[in-house]
C-alpha cells in the first residue's frame, strides 16, 4: 500500500482501528474516520507517532453531507483515493421481532445498511474519475445466516451484501474492485460490551467455532488489507466469512 491512500470508518476502536493502524504499517496514508472524534484522533495520533501519515475526521455515516465532507477532505490531503474500509456499525437490542420498535429498527438500518451505501456512493465518484479502487464492506456472518432475536441487524447486514455484489459488477471492469467481510465474533469493545450486558455468552459463541475462539481485530484486518491490495486483483464482489468457521458448522 505504499503511497496509496486509505479510507477507514469506523475506525476509532475495534476492527477499523486495526485496520487503520495495518494500512499505515503497509505504507497508506489514512483517513481514520469515526462518529466519535476523540477515538479518530487518538487513533490518529498512535498512527503519526510511528512516522506514518494519517488524519482524524469527524463522520456520521447517515449524513450524506458529512459522508460527502469526509470524501472530499481524504481527496483534499492526500490528492486521491485508492482503498476504503466501510466498517462503521452497530448492534441492535436483542427482541423478538414482533416487540421491535420502528425506530430501533430505523436507527440499525440507516447506519449499518444506509450508512454503507452512502460512503459507497461518495467513494465510487472519485475512485471512478481515478479509473482505480479498491472497497470493503463490513458485513456480518449475519448476512449470511439468521439468529434469532436479531432481525434489523442481520437485515442490514445482508443487505450489504447486496449492495457490495450489485456495485462490484458495475465497476470491476472500470478498474474498482468491491468485496465484503462477514466477521464472526471478534474480540472488540462492542462484544465485550454484549458480554458484559448478558447479551451474549461467550462460551456459546466459541462453542460454535471449530477454530476454538475469539477471532481478533488484527484478524479482520489482514483480510481487509488483502482484498485492498494487488493480491486480491481477481477477487469481485466476495462475501469473505472471517469467523473461525462458525458458518460452516
């Protein structure tokens, strides 16, 4: 990734903090983006402490206007853009789907589906006049698979995957490569936080991964960087599991 730039939401902890701070090791330029500005700077910081490049902005992902700022001041910097990491989400409250309140269910579809639609759009303007790029999608082994209690969150994530194979076939051959991750369980301040809150168990979640455990940040991020770099140069419009092979049992 040397010389290149890279664009990360999300990316104030858990798996796009990773996946920044991976980026700047592999030569990138980053835009280390996140709703909270505080974790993006500090995040920033760990980056530009170590010689490397990276900023911190601001980014709601539901705001077209900020999604749009956001692009526009990655391109301002760094003169282009050549990866983007589109990972910023959240869980939904565990309810049975008939108690699920229409607002819950808005709030999770407008961030985690809606949201990735909107950075898709603003990336895909510049990577297009480039003629080059390189995008991933942070899905879930939730849109792959359904669990119960859960039904605007895997919605959303399996809408992301529909989103990612719709836009990978428009624009593989315009030189800008999509694909999308479907992490499992990985160890990060969202799951820690379920755990903490009884909404998931962490014995069960391992029980269902043959590899034994927690998957880690880090984890996701080596397949983020791979599907950004010349060696995925033929993977299109993916739907990578990450998950220690939860979905395969």
């Amino acid at each position: 990734m040397k010389d290149k730039v890279a664009l990360v939401t999300g990316a104030g902890s858990g798996m796009g903090e990773a996946a920044a701070i991976m980026f700047a090791q592999a030569g990138a330029a980053v835009v280390v983006a996140d709703i909270n500005e505080a974790a993006a700077k500090s995040v920033a910081e760990k980056i530009t402490a170590k010689g490397q490049k990276a900023i911190a902005v601001r980014c709601d992902v539901t705001d077209g206007q900020q999604v749009k700022d956001m692009v526009d001041k990655a391109v301002e910097t760094y003169g282009r853009l050549d990866a983007a990491f589109n990972n910023a989400g959240v869980q939904s409250l565990v309810s049975d789907i008939a108690d699920l309140s229409e607002d819950e269910y808005d709030r999770i579809l407008n961030i985690n589906l809606k949201g990735v639609w909107l950075c898709m759009k603003y990336e895909l303007l510049q990577m297009r006049k480039q003629g080059s790029g390189a995008i991933v999608n942070n899905s879930s082994i939730g849109g792959l698979i359904g669990m119960p209690g859960r039904a605007a969150y895997h919605a959303a994530k399996h809408g992301v995957l529909g989103l990612t194979k719709s836009a990978a076939t428009e624009y593989a051959a315009k030189g800008i490569l999509i694909n999308a991750i479907c992490p499992g369980t990985i160890d990060t301040p969202m799951v820690q936080k379920m755990i903490a809150s009884g909404d998931l168990r962490e014995d069960e979640a391992i029980k269902g991964m043959p590899i034994g455990r927690l998957g880690r940040p880090e984890e996701v991020a080596a397949t983020v960087l791979w599907l950004c770099s010349p060696a995925a140069s033929f993977i299109v419009g993916q739907a990578i599991a990450v998950d220690g092979g939860f979905t395969i049992v």
